[in-house]
C-alpha cells in the first residue's frame, strides 16, 4: 500500500473520531439524563452548545495558531481534543459534561481544518477532490455506524464507555499521524489582518453563506427527521434504525459524488441541485400521506441536499492558494464554521415552524434556505466566471505588451547594426 493511501486512510479516520465524539451524545443522551439527574431536554442543550462553541472558537484558533509548525500544533490539538473526550466520560454532572464537551469542541474544527491543509497539500491534483471527499464521508460513516454503536455500548456497559472508546481510537490516530504527516510542510506566516483579508474576496463571502444557507436547508427538516419517520410517515420505532441506516449510506453515496463532482467544476452543477432541494422541500408535506412517496423523497433530498460539500471545499483551497496562501488553513476552515452556523439557524428555524405550522409543514422553511442557496449558486459562479475573464484579459494584456516590446527590441538592434 503506498504511502499516500495510508494517509488517505488516516485522515479518514481522524473525521471519522471527530464525528463520533460530535454525534455520539444524541444516541446516548436519555442515559445521561439518568446518571445525572437532569430532565432529557436539558441534556439536548449539549448539542447546541457544541455546534456553537464549534463554529465560534474555530476561526479564532485557526489564526492564532497558524504561525506554529502545523505538524505540532495538529498533535498538540489532538492531546487537547483527547483530554476533553476523556473527561466526558468521567463527568459527574451537566455542568461538567459541558464543559468537557466545550473543550473539544473548541479544537474540533481546527483539528479537521488542518487535516484538510494537510490533504490539500500530499494529494496529487487529480485526486485531491477525492480525498476532501472521503474526509466529509467520514463523519457520514461516524453517523451511520459509529453512533449506533456507541449506543449499544451504552446500553450494554454505560454511556461513559462510549467516550472512553473514542479516547482509544484517538490515541491510536494520534500514534499514527506521528508517523505519516509532514513535518515540515510548507506555509506563509502573517497577521491577523493578513489571513482576514481572504474574507474580504467575493467569490469566498459568498461562498461562506451558501454554506451556511445549505446546511440551514437540511436541518431545517432534518432536525425533526425521527418524527417525520414515524409520526408523519407512520413507521413502526422497531424499524427506526434501519431506516436512519439507509438514510446514512445515503449520505455516504452523496460524499462520493460530491467528490466526483468536485473533480469536473462542480460549482457550476449547483444551481440545477438546488432547483431541485426546492422542489422537493415544497412536495414533502403532500408526500407525508404516503410512505413510499415520503420516504424518496427524504431519501433523493439526503443524496443532493449538501452534494456541494467537495465542490465548495476546494473552491476555498484553490482561491486560497493561488491569492491568499497566508489564509489557507482558514480557508480549510471555513466550510466547517458555516455549516454549524447553519445547523443553528436550520434547527432554530425547524422548531419555530414546528410550534406555528406542525410537523407536516416544515419542509416549507427548508424550502426558504434552499432558495436563498439557489441565489447565492448563481451570485457565486457568476462571480467567478467574472474573475476568471478579468484573468483572461490581464494575461492577453501582458502578452501584448511583452510581443511589442519584443518587437521595439528587434527594430532598436536592427537600428543600431
């Protein structure tokens, strides 16, 4: 097995131990709420404390960090991010389990941040939209098996094994990247002011919204997606764990053709996927008669709703690159920070329609996100197509003006024989 396939594979697995420790309280959350005395409502604020923390302290940590070796600052934020797995499983109460929650996730995303500096960076340019593809699958494959199993061992030996378990696979990651990462990959040091001004690019603050837009898109029927299942569609809880199975492969299906699409300028594709989470977000509500009809198209809008993960994400690296290389981590970064922006509002959005309008009409607000997505698909690719003529221009420009002063050069020499 060649060297960058081993690496492949970590880095995969290092998304895959972050959408563990992520994920893993929602199955285990009732279990919690006994050991500790706290009404299960109060427990589900841990969710929203983390996404919040997550997308806050990201960015902060990124730059501050930036100016250190990237191989010692991954690892020393991985000892960090370990201690706090650790100390979850050893809380006593609500307070303490989030705090231990707030520590990781304060370097969860820079953690996956400089992963993807660190793909961006080994993987050959063919297969980098590849390799940013798995990554994003590996929190689909946390979702999908991860969790379900994190369940069973908290129902089999307590919920605190569950945390325990990740600080194994975290030490096992840690031990490995030691090995497999460059040591001495190479980076731009700057100020703050310095790495900010990628954010003062148009094709890169347009592109942070229709993130946070998308993700807003898919929690907004998302978050209630066990209700929808079994209230609305009327499956049986017995068959809940299949289903939310098949959705998870789903989910996995769509980092792939994410990633496929990212190889073939998948940014100009979006518009037409997002007509798309349109139209389907309208159908849902009428759909929920029907168990067939409902359950495609849950499934259709799992496979499309954020196919724009790999595109957008490499879109941040290649603008990042070739004009603000001071940026990049950031750049890594911001895909992360936006999307759990967007949880936020998409949630928030979920429950307010869920208290107004009921179940059945939620899809309605999705609807709204997905369409203010479509607009901003358009802004972008219009914005970049832009840039890319003014490129055209300039360089036709520079080699007009090189032909002629090529030309002066040989009548001068032709003067002066």
């Amino acid at each position: 097995m060649s060297k960058y396939r081993i690496q492949a594979i970590i880095f995969v697995l290092v998304a895959f131990m972050l959408g563990c420790n992520e994920f893993i309280v929602v199955g285990i959350l009732s279990d919690m709420a006994k050991s500790f005395g706290t009404p299960v409502a109060t427990m589900g604020y841990l969710v929203t404390i983390f996404a919040t923390t997550y997308a806050i302290c990201t960015p902060f940590v990124t730059i501050l960090t930036s100016r250190f070796s990237r191989y010692k600052t991954l690892l020393t934020l991985i000892i960090i991010f370990l201690i706090g797995n650790t100390l979850s499983g050893f809380a006593t109460s609500f307070l303490t389990m989030m705090l231990a929650r707030m520590l990781t996730a304060t370097v969860a995303g820079a953690i996956i941040s400089l992963i993807m500096t660190f793909a961006s960076a080994i993987a050959p340019a063919n297969k980098r939209a590849s390799l940013v593809s798995w990554i994003f699958a590996g929190f689909s494959i946390a979702s999908v098996f991860g969790v379900p199993l994190g369940t069973t061992i908290s129902m089999t030996y307590g919920w605190r094994y569950t945390f325990f378990v990740i600080s194994i696979i975290t030490i096992l990651t840690f031990v490995l990247l030691i090995f497999i990462l460059p040591r001495n990959l190479p980076q731009v040091s700057s100020s703050v002011g310095g790495q900010l001004t990628l954010l003062k690019d148009r094709r890169i603050y347009i592109a942070v919204f229709l993130v946070l837009f998308t993700a807003a898109a898919m929690y907004g029927y998302y978050t209630y997606i066990r209700p929808l299942l079994t209230t609305a569609l009327g499956f049986s809880t017995a068959s809940l764990n299949w289903l939310l199975f098949i959705i998870g492969i789903m989910s996995i299906i769509s980092n792939r053709l994410s990633g496929t699409l990212a190889e073939h300028q998948g940014l100009r594709y979006m518009p037409r996927f997002y007509v798309a989470d349109i139209v389907l977000l309208a159908l849902l509500p009428f759909a929920l008669g029907n168990k067939v009809a409902g359950l495609a198209i849950l499934l259709i809008l799992t496979l499309i709703i954020t196919i724009l993960n790999s595109p957008i994400q490499i879109h941040f690296l290649n603008v990042a690159e070739r004009e603000y290389p001071q940026s990049i981590v950031l750049a890594s970064s911001l895909n992360s920070i936006f999307f759990n922006f967007g949880i936020s509002l998409g949630s928030a959005t979920s429950s307010l329609m869920m208290s107004h309008v009921g179940l059945k009409w939620i899809s309605l607000g999705a609807a709204v996100f997905a369409f203010i997505s479509l607009i901003l698909a358009l802004m972008l690719n219009q914005s970049v197509k832009r840039r890319k003529v003014a490129e055209g221009v300039l360089r036709e420009g520079h080699r007009e003006w090189n032909e002629a002063v090529k030309g002066q050069n040989v009548r001068d020499s032709g003067r002066n024989a």
